[in-house]
C-alpha cells in the first residue's frame, strides 16, 4: 500500500468524501483520488449492451407484469400480424 503525502492528505480530508482530481505536471495526466469505498460501487456498475436473451428475458418479465398473460388479454394474440406467416397446420 502506498501512504499519501500530507499535501494530499490535506486536499482528500478537505474534499469530505467527494472525489479529488489531481494532474502529473510532467504528463498532464489526470487522476481521481476517491474513497475505496465509492471505488467499490463503481466496480459493480455494468454498461455493457445487454444480449439478446437478457433483453428478451426483460422484455417478458415486463410484459408478465403488466398482465399480458391475463385471458382477457388473449384477443391480442389473434392481432399479431406474424401469424398471418405461420403454417396453418400448426
């Protein structure tokens, strides 16, 4: 572990939890200096694109939810201009 400089110090102590950005004056590079614990929540964030079976699998859930599999809402099914391609031996 490596142990901040005081000046530092004096800069994430002032900050009272809110991320500090601090730039290499040689690189211009720049830094975050945030709590470890903040560190943590922000490794749990996923932006990646959902697949397709997630989102398919969201999309069902959502429809569940919203009563889409009640029998009055059977009607609706007859409405789905897909069947119009279905084999009718089927």
């Amino acid at each position: 572990m490596t142990i901040i400089p005081k000046e530092i110090q004096q800069i994430v102590r002032a900050s009272k939890g809110h991320p500090v950005r601090l730039t290499d004056p040689k690189t211009h590079v720049e830094y975050i200096v945030l709590p470890a614990e903040i560190f943590d929540q922000m490794k749990l964030y996923d932006d990646t694109p959902l697949r397709d079976d997630e989102m398919q699998n969201l999309l069902i859930r959502a429809g569940l939810r919203a009563g889409w599999d009640e029998e009055e809402m059977d009607i609706y099914n007859e409405l789905d201009p897909r069947r119009d391609n279905e084999d009718p031996t089927r």
